[in-house]
C-alpha cells in the first residue's frame, strides 16, 4: 500500500496516502490532489489522503464491470471463499479500522471496538447461514 508514516508538529502519527485504490492496485490518480484529513477533538490534521477525479472514477467503473463479470460466474462456493478472505482481512485490521475510526469521528475506541466487532459478527453470521443453506455445496 501506498502509505507512509510522517510526524506532525505534535510528534502523532501521521498518515500520508497519495495513491487510490482501483483494479486491486495502489496506482497513481489521474489528476494528483489531496485532502487532509482533520480530528474533530483536535481540529488538526491526522491524514492527507488522494482524491479521485472523475477520470479516476471512469477508471473504477471499468475495473468494476470487469471484475463483476468474473465474480458473477463464481460458484456459491467460490464467492462464500472470497467474503470469508475479506472477513479474515479486516480482522487482521480490527484494531487499526477502530481507532482510524475513532479519531475520524472524535469518538471513544472502545465504542468503534464494539461497532466493529459486532459488525464483524453479523456479517460472519450472514456467511454462516449461507454456507449452511448451501451445505449441497461442500
């Protein structure tokens, strides 16, 4: 990922990304321009991020219909495999997702910790029963 850490004037982290995510790269926008990202509690910036352009959004919606068609020829099997890869990747993150979150909205860690978690928790469950509606699959 396209990311680096720098320091602000406080000596926090900081997080630069200058790249956009489209086709399952990091790459480049079309038209290079930046946000920063600023923490309600301290009305600094904490992040300065890329933003697309509308070219840049072309270039997704293309990624997108190339990517729906392979995924809509996968098997009940194949997809479940994929969400559950997903799955695995945002919990390898868990803590990382609650606290960008967390200092996005200006709010308490252990609040985003339990949001997150139990969203995990409805979308494993949601997997689950389509696993088991599918069990002829196995």
């Amino acid at each position: 990922m396209a990311t680096r850490k720098l320091n602000n004037t406080n000596a926090r982290s900081y997080s630069r990304v200058s790249k956009i995510y489209i086709d399952g790269e990091w790459v480049d926008p079309v038209t290079p321009a930046t946000l920063d990202v600023i923490n309600p509690t301290t009305e600094e910036p904490f992040a300065t991020i890329s933003m697309g352009s509308a070219a840049d959004v072309d270039n997704a919606v293309v990624a997108a219909k190339m990517a729906f068609e392979s995924f809509s020829n996968a098997t009940v099997q194949e997809r479940i495999e994929m969400l559950s890869a997903i799955l695995d990747e945002y919990g390898k993150r868990y803590d990382d997702i609650a606290a960008a979150i967390s200092t996005d909205v200006a709010t308490v860690l252990a609040i985003h910790v339990i949001i997150f978690g139990h969203a995990c928790n409805i979308w494993s469950e949601g997997l689950a029963a389509v696993v088991c509606s599918h069990s002829e699959l196995r």
